[in-house]
C-alpha cells in the first residue's frame, strides 16, 4: 500500500463485471417498431415479424422507452445507477443488459454502432389502426 492510497476515493458503481467485458456496451440501442401506452406500468408493442401485439412491463418497457438512438448501452447502464439513493444493485448491469438483449432477439429494439435519429413513426405512442 502506498503513502496515499489511503486516500483513493471508493468508486460510487458495482464492478459491472458484464458490462466491462459486453462487446455492444458502446453501440446504441434505438425502438424499432410501433408502440403504445397503457397505463403507467405497461405497454404495448408491434411484433414486427407477426404483427402481433406485446405487452411490455417492468425493465423491459423502461428499456423500450429509453431506448432513442442517443445513448449507449454503457452510458444508460451508468444513468441509471446514478439514480439510486442507495446502495447501487451489483448486477445492474446484467439487468439491464439480459432485458436489452431479449428486446434485440425479438427485433423491438436496434443495437447499433452509430448514432442514428429514431424513426418519426416509434417516436410517439400510436399503433396503426389503434386510433
């Protein structure tokens, strides 16, 4: 131990272990299909392959709406534990990451290398024929 590592100040985040090593923590994540609101715990979305209809609640649908084409999977990881008052859950970053990667295989979300503006029709809630 050195004469002043004694003073290092202690990191405020978990390790985020996954998020470390996670090859699309860099690339950003952006909705790729129609939405829409159904109270404030729960969405709906467009299957985009049967066009059917999803339900989306918990981090899932937290995802889903944060997910605007201008942040990167790491930078909204590093958001949301700033939003703790507590203690910041160590597997946060798993959370996240495990939901983020189901909503990219259902093909609801775009991870991307780029940024890339959201497409004007899954900006806003409003699903075709649901007027």
């Amino acid at each position: 131990m050195t004469m002043f590592s004694f003073f290092k100040k202690k990191s405020k985040y978990p390790a985020f272990r996954l998020l470390s090593t996670f090859y699309k923590k860099g690339f950003y994540f952006s909705r790729h299909t129609e939405w829409a609101s159904v109270d404030m715990e729960n969405i709906l979305v467009t299957d985009p392959d049967t066009l059917g209809v999803i339900p989306l609640k918990g981090w899932g649908r937290f995802i889903f709406i944060a997910a605007t084409g201008e942040q990167t999977v790491e930078e909204f990881i590093y958001y949301l534990a700033d939003q703790y008052t507590d203690a910041i859950p160590d597997t946060l970053d798993q959370t996240i990451i495990y939901a983020l990667l189901e909503l990219e295989k259902k093909k609801l979300v775009l991870l991307t290398n780029k940024k890339q503006p959201l497409p004007k029709e899954f900006e806003l809630p409003g699903m075709s024929g649901s007027q």
